[in-house]
C-alpha cells in the first residue's frame, strides 16, 4: 500500500537537548517541528528515532522509532478520497497505550500525543511518504 515514516518525538519549553538523542527528520519531512508548533504549545521538538516502514493491506507493520515505544500499524486499504486507512496502537514496551482508526494521507502527518515526559511531553508522528 505504501510507505510511512513514523518518529517519537521529544516536546519541551527549555533549550538542553535530552540525552543527546537527537535526530534529523529526511529531508522531505524537514518542516515537521514547525508543524508540530502549531499544534503543540512547546518551544523545542527533537526527534529520539524514527523508523521508515512498509505498510502492507491485510499485513500488520511495526513502527519502531525507540526499543521502548513504538507503533503497529494495520493497513486497512485505501481511503476513499485518497491516502490509507489505518488501525494504530501505540505500544510503551509489552502494553497498549492508545488503539484507534485513522485515514493518513499524503501532505497531512498524524501526531499522536503521549505521555509526559520530563520536563515535557512525547509525541508519536506518522507521515504518509510521497509515491514515487
């Protein structure tokens, strides 16, 4: 069915990078931390990992950006006015966080709020890649 590219973002007010994790987003997913700001009330995201996977229809697939939070993702086939349809649990180790439905399309990345972390929050993203 495609492509996601999925990243466990770090969401904070204070300037010190956590652990030294940080990551870079692809090129092409560059300007997710500016839209994170627009939705989230923090002044800083890092990325701690990401992960690109294939989404395969009747196939479960496995975000995993971190060895302690990730994300299954159930392909459910094509949305009717474009992009996939998606059944998401969002895992923290061996227990389900969150389970929900979801249409992503292209251009439109999903931002899954977790839990609070730190100083801060933690913020599962999952962008639909561009078909090639």
């Amino acid at each position: 069915d495609g492509k996601v590219w999925g990243a466990l973002v770090y969401a904070t007010h204070t300037q010190q990078v956590p652990l030294g994790l940080t990551e870079q987003a692809p090129a092409e997913f560059a300007d997710i931390t500016k839209r994170l700001g627009k939705v989230f009330p923090y002044e800083r995201y890092e990325i701690l990992g990401q992960h690109l996977q294939d989404v395969f229809r009747e196939y479960e697939s496995w975000v995993v950006p971190t060895k302690d939070l990730f994300l299954k993702v159930d392909s459910k086939g094509p949305a009717e006015d474009g992009g996939m349809n998606l059944h998401l649990q969002f895992w923290r180790d061996q227990q389900v966080l969150v389970k929900t439905d979801a249409v992503l399309k292209q251009g439109s990345p999903l931002f899954i709020g977790g839990p609070k972390w730190r100083d801060g929050q933690l913020i599962f993203v999952l962008v639909l890649q561009k078909a090639r």
